[in-house]
C-alpha cells in the first residue's frame, strides 16, 4: 500500500461497515478468482472462508443497525390461529407486544398497546444501547413468514451498499467449505477401515479445500 491507499484504509473500512460501500467484498472476490486461477487453491480457500464471514458478520450488524435506529416500529405476524400477534419496536427493543385474536379487529389492539409502550431512548453506545442479543432475536421475528410491518417512523430500509448483495455467495462458500471437510472426513473414515482390517498405518494426506 502507499501512503495515499494506507491514509484511506478506515474511511473505506467505515464506509464498509456502515454500508455505504460493499466494493471491498468484490475486490476480494476478484483475488480469490485470481488465486484459483493460478491453481493456487488452498489459498484461495482459506481467503473464501474468510471472506464468507466477514460478509456474514458485517450483513448482520448493518441489519441490527437498521432496526435500531427506527424510532418506532410496528409489526404483526399471523399467530396461526386466524389472529395476529402484535409488537411494538423502539430503536431495536420491544416497547410492547399483544395479540389480536380471531375476529378482532387488530388496529384497536395496535393503538392500545402502542399508547402503553414503553418509553426507550436511546444511549450514545452502540445499537443505541439496545442488547444485541435482543436486537438480533426481534430481527429474525421481523423476517419470519407473514409477518407485515404496520407502520415504521421514520422507516426502515438497509444501507443502499450493505452486504446483502454478497449473503448469496457467502452462503454458497459456506456450502463448499462444509462439502470439503465431509469429504475429507469420509476419506478418512475409509483410511481407517484399511488400517483396521490389514493392520497397516497409512500417512494421512494434508486436507484439501474446494474452490
């Protein structure tokens, strides 16, 4: 790196977490093609692997980011029994839940429970203070089958370059490091099947990754 490159490495870093440039992620994605390319496919691998959780890792902060910085959001999900269950969100915590039952109208439900929210302000700490644990759980609900959000102020959208557009491969990596070692496993096994019925030890070969 030269000094120009090195002097802008945390405003690129920055701009990567808080996903309003993901270009990084495609630059690494062409040196793993290069790397492949000159056969040199352990390293490749293990730049892959490494690669598939950074995306993981920063998708799911830009997500949790998102959702806490929402002031107020409403939600519902389809209890199963023909009725609703209901929760208020402020900056990533549960201000208030309820359950509209078959036949009741929801929106009376949503009025009461959201004039009984609790008050959540947020803290100059990351997720506005809100438990990431917590965050993370009301996020997963938020995705689930069904579910429609009801209102959100002042909205809730991801960062125009998140990681989202990268989970895809990083899942396919993901599949392809797991394929790997099942079948460096498998490999193995049969080794030492060979090595129990003739009583031979044989070297085991270095594990190999797929590309």
């Amino acid at each position: 790196l030269d000094m120009a490159q090195y002097a802008s490495a945390p405003r690129r870093a920055a701009a990567l977490i808080d996903g309003t440039d993901s270009s990084a992620f495609a630059t690494v994605l062409g040196e793993i093609e290069e790397l492949a390319g000159l056969h040199r496919y352990e390293t490749a691998a293990r730049l892959r692997d490494h690669t598939a959780a950074a995306v993981e890792t920063t998708w799911r902060g830009q997500r949790l980011q998102a959702l806490a910085a929402v002031d107020e959001l409403i939600a519902a999900r389809p209890d199963g029994r023909g009725g609703w269950e209901l929760a208020v969100i402020r900056h990533g915590q549960l201000a208030a839940a309820g359950c509209a039952r078959r036949g009741v109208p929801p929106m009376p439900v949503v009025e009461a429970i959201t004039a009984a929210a609790q008050t959540i302000l947020p803290a100059q700490a990351p997720l506005g203070g809100a438990l990431v644990e917590e965050t993370a759980l009301i996020t997963r609900w938020l995705t689930g089958p069904g579910v429609r959000i009801v209102s959100a102020e002042p909205g809730y959208a991801s960062p125009v370059g998140c990681a989202a557009r990268w989970v895809e491969w990083a899942a396919t990596a993901r599949s392809a490091r797991l394929a790997a070692r099942r079948s460096d496993t498998d490999l193995d096994s049969a080794a030492d099947d060979l090595d129990d019925r003739y009583g031979v030890r044989r070297p085991r070969r270095p594990h190999a990754e797929a590309v």
